[in-house]
C-alpha cells in the first residue's frame, strides 16, 4: 500500500473554463431515499430537487434519526449534478450530509453541496457554511489534531474534529472530520502552503462546502501512523508541525464506519445526451451486497492497487496510473493529435486553453485493465470541443465530452462522463462481495 493518497478534488481549479470556475459544490443534492436512477432535465428552468440557496440549514430534530421502516435502513441518497454553490460548477456530483455534535440527536447541521468523491478519503466540510462547534482530536500529547489536504491544484488546509454524520438511513458516530478554512487554525505552516497551487479554504475557492471520499479504502494514508508525509499536523498553539497520527484519529471514509452497508458504494447516474444538460438527478447506494437494491450482477470487475489506480489505454497510448473518479469534472489525459482550446482575446491566460478543442467531436476506443489483468471490451468515449459545448449551452451544468490535458505525465483522469449512463461500484479495501474482493471498481 502506498505510504500516501493522492486526494483528488477533480482538477478544477486547475484546469478551469474560462470564466466558469469549476470544481466541488452543489445546488440541492437532497439526502431524501430513492432507488430510481433520476434522470436528466435539459431546459433551462431550475430543478425542483434543488435545496435552498444558502447551502445549509439547523435543525433541532434528530439529526441521528434512522428513516429505516420495516427493520431495514435507508441505504440511497440521492445525487444531482448542477450549478454548485457559487452557480458556476460543471460536471460536479453532489449530496447532502447531516452532521451532528457527537452523542447529539439535537445539535445537527444539514449541509449541501457536499461533493461526491470516489477519489479521495473523509468528509470535509467548509467552515463558513458549517454553524456547529465540534470538538478537535487532541493527540497523546495533548496537541490538536489538524491536516493539509493536498489536491492536484491547491491546498486545504483545517483541524481534524469529531462529529456524528447521517445520509440517508445510514449513521456514523465519532468520525474524525476535517473542517477546512477554521477560524481557530489561521497559521498554515510553510511546507503546507508551499506545495504548490493555491489556497482552498472558502466555498469559492473550494467550490463546495465540502467533500465526501468514498474511495476504495479506508484511510487517508496508508502509513501515517508510523511515518510523516506533510498531511498531518501536531498543533500546539500558532505552531503546526508534520506528525504521525494513530489509524483511529485518521480522516476515514465515512461509509467504513455504517453500521450495515460499509464495504463500499454504487453510484447511479443515467445517460447524458451529448449536449450536456441543465441537470442530472441520480442515486448514491451504500453497501454492496448487503441488500436487494445493492446486489451484484454480472458487471466488469476492476482490481486496484494501494492507490486506486488502473492501467488505460486510449488513442493508441497507455497510461499505467490512471483512476476512474467521481469527483474530476471531465476526461483528463495527455494527447498531442487532439488540439487544445484557444484563449479568448480578453483573457489570453485563460485556463480554457488546458481542455480540448478538436474542430469534430472525436470518438477513441478505451481499453481499461485492472490489477487482476481483467480488461473491458467495446468501451468508447468522445471529445468534444469545450468552447463549443459552452457556447451553446451556456445554462448547462453537465457535459459528457468535456476533456482536457491532464498535469502528470502516464496518467487517465476518467472523471464524471464515465458515470453517466452506468451503475458504477467502487467496493472497499477487504470487503468480501459476490463479484469479488475490494479494493475495485465494477461497473
């Protein structure tokens, strides 16, 4: 298992559209059950599954209330895709999250534009939406707990807290969750901020006013407790230094620590047309195997290695250390024969110019290979012109041809577009499935 994850936000902030700043967020991902699919609206009118403006709301009812009903618990969420917090999100899946104070059923939180990450690990919530004091885990030492959670473009940086967390019928108490951009942690220690990209620690910068991973494992990192790697900080005061940190004070995948339906999750999303969409309603299932809603079939199953990656091929090129994740907000990989966007002549450094611009909408072959050499057959995705799709679309919150260059060589970021149309699982690290042993995706 690699020493530590690569957490991924979905490269948006890296590789923006133009004026369109991209990434985490959501408009009015409902917590509310539901089984179907969802479906696609492509008018220009709101969605009625679109929560308030504000992103939050308290509540003084049982934020730790089961709506289980007949002895079996909730197990879906639903999903959206739309506008995000900031009405300017793309390709962006979201959900809402109930966070309690720990042993509370009254002191609760019901947060939205919560992003749905199967590339990352832990709830992380923004603190401006966030209105509950939780308590921050304090090491042996007596030091507060806190992270720099690193991403592809920038850095967040917060306290690790304790807090009770609900979706759908599933519950989860005493999880450590990282709250980023927390008034009472204002010194960001040198070797955090100078990792490179930017600061996102506020809604607009964020995207979001957080971000729910529900990788392929259980923790953040893999060797953290007996090893430092930047992530975690020992707080003593003003003064932050990188530490160990014990596995049960780790940022954990939430679903690990249901009660029922833990090893793993299914994302269910239908077909986009090739336009894009307004919006996309879909569904968030917990568990595999564990209920009839959540039964495997006889899908492609796809091992991992400890960093979630697979091997893709596309275009006559492989990419050794590539990830199939929810949380990147379009098809990302190096290809010279495509041609890249060209920056408008009012904002020459426009970073429109890091996505694909091919005069036709291109469709390639993609073979994808798992770690237990099983391979996919009959796959094909297409690139479209970005500018193009924007231009005509400018309402629109999903694209399913959006792609663009990715900043590390040999890799294939396949974000949201390879969920559209697909029943996706992603089981956890040692979980014992029908279709097989985690950590891997099927789909």
């Amino acid at each position: 298992m690699a020493a530590a994850r690569i957490l991924k936000i979905g490269l948006c902030a890296v590789l923006c559209l133009g004026a369109i700043a991209c990434g985490g967020g959501g408009g009015g991902a409902s917590s509310a059950s539901s089984s179907s699919s969802g479906g696609v609206s492509s008018s220009s009118g709101s969605t009625s599954s679109s929560s308030s403006s504000g992103g939050t709301s308290s509540s003084s009812s049982s934020g730790g209330t089961s709506s289980s009903s007949g002895g079996t618990t909730s197990n879906v969420a639903s999903v959206i895709v739309d506008q995000g917090p900031s009405s300017q999100s793309v390709n962006t899946l979201f959900v809402s999250v109930i966070v309690c104070a720990p042993g509370s059923t009254t002191s609760c939180q019901t947060i939205d534009h919560i992003q749905v990450d199967s590339g990352s690990y832990g709830l992380r919530l923004v603190a401006p939406p966030l209105t509950l004091t939780l308590p921050v885990e304090t090491l042996a030492n007596g030091s507060s707990l806190a992270e720099c959670t690193q991403f592809a473009d920038g850095f967040s940086w917060g306290p690790i807290v304790t807090a009770d967390l609900q979706i759908a019928g599933e519950q989860a108490h005493s999880v450590p969750v990282q709250v980023i951009g927390d008034s009472r942690f204002t010194s960001i220690p040198a070797n955090c901020s100078s990792t490179g990209g930017t600061s996102e620690d506020t809604v607009s910068t964020f995207g979001a006013n957080g971000i729910l991973g529900i990788g392929p494992f259980e923790l953040d990192c893999g060797d953290c407790a007996t090893n430092t790697h930047g992530l975690y900080y020992a707080c003593t005061g003003s003064t932050c230094t990188d530490t160990t940190v014990p596995a049960n004070l780790q940022m954990p995948n939430p679903v690990t620590h249901f009660a029922v339906d833990n090893n793993g999750t299914i994302i269910v999303l239908p077909s986009v047309p090739a336009a894009g969409a307004l919006t996309v309603s879909g569904s968030l299932i917990f568990g595999i195997d564990t209920q009839t809603n959540n039964v495997s079939g006889t899908q492609t199953v796809l091992t991992v290695d400890g960093n979630a990656n697979l091997s893709i091929s596309a275009d006559g090129t492989t990419f050794a250390s590539s990830f199939i994740d929810s949380g990147s907000n379009g098809v990302f990989f190096n290809d010279s024969n495509i041609t890249n966007c060209t920056a408008p002549a009012n904002d020459p450094s426009s970073q429109i110019t890091e996505f694909y611009c091919p005069g036709t909408p291109i469709t390639l072959g993609v073979i994808i290979e798992g770690q237990n050499m099983v391979t996919t057959n009959n796959l094909t995705f297409t690139v479209g012109n970005a500018q193009t799709m924007l231009n005509a679309n400018p309402s629109f919150n999903a694209f399913p041809q959006l792609a663009g260059t990715f900043p590390m060589p040999g890799t294939f970021d396949y974000g949201l577009p390879f969920f559209y149309g697909k029943r996706v699982a992603v089981a956890v690290e040692g979980a014992i499935t029908t279709a097989g042993k985690g950590p891997y995706v099927a789909f």
